[in-house]
C-alpha cells in the first residue's frame, strides 16, 4: 500500500534517488573532467607564452642563420653582390633572378624570421648525393613587400623549411638548395591567448553536451582511412595512370612507389607554374591558357616582352630540370600551353567522376566503385593543397588571380564531397547497411555546420 502511494510516474522514490545520484555522479565526473582540460589548456599556453627563440649551435647552423641574415638583406636592397658567400649553386641562381625582377618593378622584399626550432639532420641533397647534412628550421617569417618605399602587402608564414650547405671557398658553408614548405599564418588578435579562450569554450560546452546526452550512444562505424593512394587507377578507364596526383591535405605525386612532389617544390617558379596549370585541368573543361596570360600570373608587373621571355626559359626548364614524368604533362601548343591530364588520376577528378557514376548507378552501383567513392570521401575532409597559398604568395605576392582559382577549386571539391557523400549514403542504405549510411550523413552535417 505504502510503496504504491510512493510511486510517481511509474517510479519509486527510492529509484529516483538512484537516479539522481548517477546524474550527480556523472556531472561530477563530467565537470572534473573539463576542469582538467581546462587547466591542460591554460599550463600549455602559458608553456607556448613563455617559449624563446630558438638559436643555432655549432659551425653549420650558425653559417645557415647568417647566409639567410645575407639573403635577406641582399633581397631588401635590391643588390645581388651581398649574396657573395652566403649563396651558392641553385640557390644563387634563383636568388638572383628574383632580386633581377624586382629591381625592374621597385619591389623590395623585406623578411624577418623567428625560429622556434633548428637542427642539423641526416638528409641527402637531391642534387648532390654528396651532401648528407641539411639544416631543418621551424618557426615564423613575416614577409613584406615594398614599392617605390611604400609597403604594399605583408604575410606571415609558419615555415618548415630544410636547407643544404656546401663550402665554395675559405672556411664558410654556402646556402646551395633548398626546400620551402610555408603555410599562411591564420590573421587574428593574440591567437595564443585565443587557444585559452577556445579551451574555456570548448571545456564548458563539453560540460553540457555531456550533461545532455548522457544517454545517447552512437554507434560508429569504422570507415576505411584514407591512404597514400587514394584510388588505384582511373575510374574511367580502369588502368594504372602513369602520375597519381593527390591534392587533399597536400600535394603528392607518385609514380611508381615515388613520390616527386619534393623535387617540384625545390623550385619554386617551375611548381608555381606546373600546380597552376593543374588546377585550370582540373576546374575548367578548357583549361588551356595562352603563354601570355600565364607569363603575367608568374611575373606581374613585369613588361609583357620581359614575361614572355622568361616563360619561355621557364616552360624549357619544365622540360630539363624536372623529373621526365612532371615535364610530360605540361604541353606546350603554338601561343598555348595546357596540363594533359590523359593518363593522370587525380583525386579532386576522380571524386567528382565517383559522384557521377554512383548518381547513374545507385541500384547496383559495383563494390569497387563504393570502397573508392568512400576513400575520396574520408580523404576530402583535408583542404586541396594547403600549401599552395604559400607558393603563390612567394611567387606573385597577393597579385593576379592565384588566389580566385584556389578558390573556386576548393568551393568546387566541397560540393562534389557532399554530392558523393549523399550519393554513397543513399547507395549503402539500399544495400541495407543503414548505420554506415548513418556515418555519411552524419559527418555531412557536421561540415554544412562548420560551413555556416
């Protein structure tokens, strides 16, 4: 009689106090849980705060730190003759024809670096096997550049760069390759001090998502991650490409099991060059441009007789100083010059065409066709070449139009993913495997949130 009367709501009050004593417990654990991230957080920003400069040690890396000190003052004023010493083979011959082009346009290009971190490491020049040393750099470059004395644009970069030294005479090691991977720092006030106020977000809204979907379990789904080789073949004519070209997180090109993305990178103007080119193939059903038009992208400001004449050395050197295979795509046609993608596979394509073919196939689309559709689509969560914006910054300094057609690449790559990802969402939900459907959708929603 008595225990019917405590009953509310087809409960107890002994089961309610149960109750409540988990959820108490749970908020406990919750909340101690995000104080600790909390504090994680704010010990490592002070950490982060309160780090020096990073300095050199030893004769290879102090000679490193003083022939790129040399470098960029030869580059502020203009004047090659301070590069005697602290540049050599490759290095000075790009160097110079840098310092050439902006003394021809005003341009002045002013660089201050903070490194974060430098060190000698065991790694072969790709250009002479017999340097086995480079000194690896981390840190910050703020680049600015000037005309006619007034600053016209700036840009800092997070750089990891990697620098091979050789002795051209007397006892001082010489800058003689290079290789430059730079990002854009993101632009925003103390982003430090942001990363303590991301942390109190995150750790109080973590708090209260817990608190909320206690109950809630979600089943996952382990999906295939995505690999080096992204998709083995063209999708249309189910042959090994002679290039696999991978864009989504950073570039990659293989031929065979090597990976030429490297010796690219090594020279600056020829990648700047070939990527554009690529991305034209990839965007534009006409991806041909005139010689013209690519000279003034590659050298604006220049006169046009000044660009035509480099290009022309540039799209040679294509041919002579890159890997057979790099030299091959780039074909120039009379006043034209176009990336030849026959024989290419590159992911940003193949995962459109994945889309296209599951779009007219969503029946009985095949096994094979799923399993890449759904490497693309864990593989497109990475931006398409993240460090192009550096390249291009390097090579035409915010002029031009690099950054409209990255752009308009990526926006193209979004909305390719989220047509894939609906379409393989709604092939796996015919085959009856509705939990992975459920993944798709899911982490589709997630971007359209992060999108808005």
């Amino acid at each position: 009689m008595w225990r019917h009367l405590e009953r509310y709501h087809g409960a107890t009050v002994e089961e309610k106090r149960i109750g409540l004593a988990r959820r108490v417990s749970s908020t406990r654990v919750t909340l101690v849980a995000a104080g600790t991230v909390l504090v994680l957080a704010v010990g490592a920003s002070w950490f982060l705060l309160n780090v020096g400069q990073a300095n050199p040690s030893g004769q290879l890396e102090t000679d490193c730190v003083r022939d790129q000190q040399a470098i960029s003052d030869a580059l502020a004023n203009a004047d090659a003759g301070r590069l005697r010493d602290a540049a050599t083979g490759n290095t000075i011959l790009e160097l110079t024809d840098q310092i050439s082009e902006e003394q021809s346009n005003g341009l002045r290009t002013h660089e201050s670096r903070k490194l974060s971190s430098i060190e000698v490491i065991q790694v072969t020049d790709p250009n002479d096997s017999g340097i086995t040393q480079a000194v690896e750099e981390k840190g910050v470059l703020t680049r600015t550049l000037t005309a006619s004395g007034v600053q016209s644009s700036q840009q800092a970069v997070n750089f990891d760069d990697k620098y091979w030294l050789r002795v051209p005479s007397g006892s001082r090691y010489a800058i003689t390759d290079d290789l430059v991977a730079e990002q854009p720092v993101p632009e925003g006030p103390a982003p430090l001090w942001w990363v303590v106020a991301g942390a109190v977000l995150v750790a109080i809204v973590g708090a209260v998502l817990a608190v909320r979907e206690r109950k809630r379990r979600v089943a996952m789904i382990a999906v295939a991650p995505a690999s080096a080789s992204i998709y083995n073949g063209s999708a249309a004519e189910g042959t090994e490409p002679t290039l696999r070209i991978e864009t989504l997180g950073g570039l990659h090109i293989w031929v065979g099991g090597t990976d030429l993305a490297p010796k690219l990178k090594r020279h600056p103007m020829l990648c700047f060059i070939w990527i554009w080119l690529l991305l034209r193939a990839v965007h534009f059903d006409r991806p041909g441009m005139a010689k013209a038009d690519l000279a003034d992208e590659a050298y604006p400001g220049s006169n046009p007789e000044t660009q035509r004449t480099r290009m022309r050395g540039r799209l040679s050197q294509i041919r002579t100083k890159l890997p057979a295979a790099l030299g091959a795509v780039v074909l120039a046609e009379g006043d034209m010059v176009r990336f030849d993608l026959s024989g290419c596979s590159v992911d940003v394509a193949e995962m459109k065409r994945a889309s296209e073919q599951l779009g007219s196939n969503l029946a009985s689309a095949p096994d094979a066709l799923l399993d890449a559709g759904l490497r693309l689509f864990q593989a497109s969560q990475a931006e398409v070449l993240p460090e192009w914006d550096g390249i291009a910054w390097q090579i035409a300094r915010g002029r031009g139009g690099a950054d409209h057609l990255i752009r308009d690449v990526r926006a193209a790559t979004r909305a390719h993913r989220s047509q894939l990802g609906s379409r393989l969402a709604e092939a796996y939900l015919r085959r009856g495997q509705s939990e992975l459907a459920a993944t798709i959708r899911s982490q589709l929603s997630t971007v359209n949130l992060e999108a808005d």
